[in-house]
C-alpha cells in the first residue's frame, strides 16, 4: 500500500467492533432557538434543527455562515448566548435544577461531551508520543480502560483507517493524509456517538485528499456512527449525506436529501452556491 493509498473495506465484524453502539434512529441532537454572537455580528439566528441518531447529515454554504460554529457549540469550545443545546436527551450546557433550567456545571458539561467525537482542520496530534498512545491516552485516561484493552481498539481503529503498520510511528513520520486518518482512529477510540468533521481536508495538500476521504467513505457506509460534517467537498456530501442542510447568514434556508439539493434545490441563493462550488 502507497502512503495515502485507500485501505481496503473492511470486513462487517471488524466494522461493527469499531463502531458505535447500534442505532435506533431517535432524536440524538437538537438544537432549540440557539443564537450565537460575536461582538454585533450574529452567527447563528435562533437556529432549529435535529440530527437522528444514525444519520449523517452534511452543513453547506458559504464561509461565515455559521457552519462550523454549530461544531464548535457541540464542543463546548464556545457556548450559545440564547437557546439550549441536547445531545442524547442531555442539556449540554444547561441542566435542570429544582424544576428549573441554569447553566451547567463542568462536570455535567464532560459527561454529556463524552458522546461526541471530532475530528478537526488541524490534526492536533501529540508530536511526542507514538501514533498508537496518540490514540490510547484519552480511552485509558477518561473512559478509564485498561492499557491493554485501549491498546487492541486503538490497533482495530488503525486497521480501519489503512494504517495498521503505524502504530509505532511518530507523527512527524507520517503524510499528512496518514495523520489526519490517525486523528479520525483518535475521535473514534472514545466510542462516540456522533462524530463531527469540521473541513478534514482543508488543511491537506490536493493529492491527499483522496484518500482521507474515502476512509470517511468507508466509514459512513459500514457503520452506524451518527456523523455531522461541514465541508466544501460536494461530491463527498452528496456520497455520504443522508440530509443535507443549506446555511446562509445563521439560518438554514433549505433542508433536504442529496438528490434533492444537488439536483433540484428550491431556494435561488442555495442554486448560487452550488453553481460557484461544482
């Protein structure tokens, strides 16, 4: 296998073992009436919407329209001025207090941030530590697994990405594209129930790209993980997507499958969009 060639699919088993637990198709995220602002600009515009579990759902439209900020919320690595925010039927940054609703504390915040995955522009690997305690240190220091058992997931989720002969590797050794695959083992070696893309292949030189995108590929279509993705890659949306969401301005404008927004979308600025990216 080349550097950044495709790994082949794998086998069911070994799909299933690596992935989240079984899906049942109920409601895993919601997003109530949430506004987010920086200084006088309004990112995000009491913005509605629900991913199922199981689902994967891909955010287009242009730069600043507030796609990756949605990703970030989910992070916590910034927090709603207005609205609520559930992930599994969990208040992310609120809890329920004497019958009423207040901010919440960090330790509810971890547990319910637990359930989520993400895998970033950057691919924010540990450059001291081998590829596979790059993957094993969150198992072992936050779900608490044994170093063992962390250990044969993190070979399990190398395997699944390509690069089952890396795990001794330093990440200053690898390509790009084998990083950012090492980054996507990482986010799922925490079992979590959804996993969000934010860009993965902005930061990739074009020749790279390929290759991380078919493991996501992969992914996508051998196992159940819920998947929120903001990207620019069309062909990759319209591949993976279950339900595509059109933003402009903080505000999804239109909401529909592949085929229908790729094919024949209702809204004229979503008709813009598209004829400026494909």
């Amino acid at each position: 296998m080349s550097a950044d060639s495709t790994p082949t699919n794998p086998t069911e088993s070994t799909s299933k073992e690596t992935a989240n637990p079984a899906v049942d198709g109920s409601e895993l995220i919601r997003f109530d009436k949430v506004t987010k602002r920086f200084g006088s600009n309004t990112v995000l515009d009491e913005l509605d919407f629900k991913v199922d579990s199981g689902k994967h759902v891909t955010l287009i439209g242009p730069s600043g329209s507030g796609k990756t900020t949605i990703l970030r919320l989910l992070m916590t690595l910034m927090k709603p001025d207005e609205g609520t925010i559930k992930v599994g039927g969990e208040y992310l940054t609120h809890e329920e207090r004497s019958g009423k609703l207040v901010t919440a504390g960090e330790k509810h915040i971890r547990e319910v941030r637990k359930n989520i995955g993400m895998v970033f522009q950057q691919f924010n690997l540990f450059p001291n530590m081998k590829v596979l305690r790059n993957i094993t240190e969150a198992p072992v220091h936050v779900l608490g697994l044994s170093k063992d058992e962390a250990e044969e997931r993190a070979r399990e989720l190398l395997d699944l990405v390509g690069l089952g002969d890396r795990g001794d590797a330093y990440p200053t050794q690898l390509s790009g594209g084998q990083q950012q695959r090492v980054a996507i083992a990482r986010a799922l070696a925490m079992r979590p129930q959804v996993l969000l893309l934010d860009e993965v292949t902005s930061a990739l030189d074009p020749e790279l790209v390929a290759g991380v995108l078919d493991v996501l590929r992969d992914l996508a279509h051998s196992t159940d993980i819920t998947m929120l993705c903001v990207t620019h890659e069309m062909n990759f949306a319209r591949d993976i997507s279950d339900q595509v969401l059109m933003f402009d301005s903080g505000r999804i404008i239109e909401s529909g499958s592949p085929e229908k927004i790729f094919g024949d979308p209702d809204h004229e600025r979503t008709r813009e969009f598209l004829s400026a990216v494909l």
